[in-house]
C-alpha cells in the first residue's frame, strides 16, 4: 500500500504556533434534529463523556476506529464505545480491503464494525468509495489499458457494490475522496486520466442510486485554509449542486500540524454551507514535532477547540470526528518524519489536555445552550 507524503503541503498559511487564540462567546443555541441512534442498546456513556455532551449541543462526535485495535484492546474497545457516538472505519471500506481479488469481496472486517456500532447506538461514516490511494493491485495493474468504458465500469460496480452492500447502515459517505491538488487543480489519478472530471457526478449519482438515504460527502484535506484549494472545492460542490447532483455534504478532513497555525475554518465551514450543503470535521488530529514541548501542546489544545468551536459555531456542522484517538494507533509517525503524538489520548490511552479541552469546549456549548444563548440552530 503507497501512502500519501503530505509533509510540507501547506506553504501558505503559516502563522507562528503560539498565534493561537480561541474565539470565547461563540453562539451556540437549540439542538437541531440529530438522526436516530442505530437500533441496538445504548452503551451507558457517563455524562462527562464526549458523546454524552456532544449530544446536548446536537452534534455526533466521532472517530476512526482501527478494527485491529478493536479486536485486541479492550480499552480501545470501551474508550470506543462510551467517548464517541459516530465511527469511521479507518481502512477496512476502502477498495484494498473490500475487494483485494477482482470480484472476490471481503465484506467482514467492515461488518464487524457496523455490528460494534449497532450495539453500541452509533452511527456510521462510511469512508472512501472513490480515492487514488490504497486501491487493489489488480486495479492499479489493470487500469492503464482499460478504455474508458471498461473503466467506467468497474467504478460503477464498485460503488455499486459497496453502496449496496451497507445499505441502510451508513449515515454519511465519503464519496469522492481528495480529488483535488493544493494548487486547485484536479489531481491526476487514473479517474481523472481515463474517466474526465465528469467521474465526480457519476460517481454521487450512482452511490445515490444504491442507498437514496445515505448523505453523500465530498472529503478533502487543506480546504480548512482558505485558498486556492478551498476555492476549487467550493467551485465543485457549488456546480455540481447547480447540476442537480445528489451530493449532500464536504467533509473537511483537518489534518492540522502545529508549524502551520490554524485555518479560518469557520468562515470556510459557513460559505460552504451557504450552498445548501451540510459540513462535518471528518478526520481531525494535529500534530507536531517530538518531543512535544510545553508550547507546542497549547497549540495542539488550541487546535482542538477552535475547530470544534468553528464546527459547534456552524449550524450545518452535524459531526466532528477524529482521525483515531490513541497516539499509540495514530497514523502520524509512520506518514510524517518526526512527528506525532497528535491524538487526543496518549499511547497508554490515558486523556491528554487535548481530551479536556474537546470536553469542556462542549460542556461550554452545553451549558452556554441550557442558559438560552446563542443561535446555533
Ligand atoms: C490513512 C490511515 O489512517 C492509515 O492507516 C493508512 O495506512 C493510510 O490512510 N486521509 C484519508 C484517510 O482520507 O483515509 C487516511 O487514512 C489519512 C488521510
């Protein structure tokens, strides 16, 4: 599996890391309409947990859930169940995973998690249907002398496929996954290659034929900084809604890194949503060098809540999720050369102040909503 370097991308939004000032006073109001919790018995989550607050304030908070961990760990498993009341597999719906074999699909390590989320009253992110990364080597062989038809169609089976298959089981999908370059031109992957920029449409018409339920995202990284990147998304989703396509909602994926400083995301979050669209916070960490220093944490703590703040600030922001939670599970140091510790536990599983500061940022909003201010909703 190739994975994707993204050390470096950001260039031009640098703002120093101790720049990071959290907006106190944002509006937060009455709970808009939360979808049903999946059939199955609550976990019994304790009232200072995330999920708990996070459903005083209406939002679904979440996080990728790392199946092996989850098979293995028992304090992953619980911490899994009683912080979070969304999951995202981290990789088992991709397309490696779901069909290593042409036309041999391996639909069980997905199920399993579906199953862990039924029982435990949360609902599902399902994540990606159509991405350049972590696609089956029969695929990445075959691909360059398919015709385009050919490979037409064996995206539409996929989606298809996939779609179906989870039917009725998944809240949001990620249809399209980062098909977009920094620069806000559209990234050369075989789909663009073969298919055209017309593979965006068909691919949401298409997941929205298999399950006219599930809300359908767009997913990128680095459309939380305004800028050309954000602009090409917003160009996109805005076109293809004037279109009629069935897409519901973008998903920004804020992969934040302390030498980077922090987006404008709630001015982003809100001129997307003034497209009629929903917006979610789909895989959030931020990282930083090691050893972290007592500096770097702050930033990181500062991360953490002025995004969820931008997300609890924005009506239309129905989830915020975390890319993992366990610094010992994270996919940071193996990606970025030196850095780390990005999650909000550490790698003992014990709560760091990145914890606490998601904690009381929504026991703020819940308390803030209790006492009738704000207009969030
Ligand atoms: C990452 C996983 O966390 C890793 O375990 C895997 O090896 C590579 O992919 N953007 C995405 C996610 O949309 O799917 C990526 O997940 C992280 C970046």
């Amino acid at each position: 599996m190739s994975l994707r370097l993204r050390a470096g991308l950001i260039t031009t939004a640098v703002v120093g890391a101790g720049a990071v000032i959290l907006a106190q006073g944002a509006a937060f109001a009455s709970v808009p309409a939360t979808p049903p919790a999946a059939p199955g018995h609550q976990t019994s989550a304790p009232a200072d947990s995330l999920r708990s607050l996070a459903s005083r304030v209406g939002l679904r908070i979440g996080t990728a859930v790392n199946t092996d961990a989850l098979a293995s760990d028992s304090d992953y498993r619980s911490i899994a169940a009683t912080q979070f009341s969304t999951v995202t597999p981290e990789n088992v719906m991709k397309w490696d995973t779901i069909e290593p074999t042409q036309g041999a699909y391996n639909w069980a390590p997905a199920d399993q998690l579906v199953a862990f989320a039924q029982q435990n009253g949360q609902l599902v992110r399902g994540h990606t249907l159509v991405w350049h990364n972590q696609l089956p080597a029969w695929l990445t062989a075959a691909a360059p002398s398919m015709t385009p038809d050919q490979l037409r169609a064996v995206l539409k089976k996929h989606i298809t496929d996939e779609v179906t298959h989870f039917k009725g089981k998944i809240w949001q999908w990620d249809v399209v996954n980062e098909a977009f370059n920094d620069d806000g031109t559209l990234r050369d992957s075989i789909w663009l290659q073969k298919l055209g920029p017309g593979y965006i449409a068909d691919a949401f018409r298409w997941a929205h034929a298999a399950d006219p339920k599930a809300l359908l995202f767009y997913n990128d990284y680095n459309i939380e900084f305004t800028g050309p990147k954000s602009n090409a998304a917003y160009s996109l989703v805005q076109q293809l809604k004037a279109q009629g396509v069935p897409i519901d909602g973008v998903g920004f994926q804020t992969h934040l890194d302390t030498q980077y400083g922090l987006p404008d995301l709630q001015n982003n979050l809100q001129r997307f949503s003034a497209l009629g669209l929903k917006v979610a916070e789909t895989e959030v960490d931020v990282r930083t060098t090691l050893p972290v220093t007592a500096v770097e944490q702050n930033a990181q703590v500062g991360g953490y809540t002025s995004t969820l703040q931008a997300c609890l600030a924005v009506r239309d922001c129905i989830s915020y999720t975390v890319w993992g939670f366990g610094d010992g599970y994270s996919w940071v140091p193996a990606v970025f050369a030196g850095e780390g510790a990005a999650d909000i536990y550490d790698e003992n599983l014990q709560p760091k102040a990145e914890y606490t500061a998601l904690q009381q940022t929504l026991a703020l909003a819940a308390g803030a909503q209790q006492r009738g201010g704000g207009d969030r909703h």
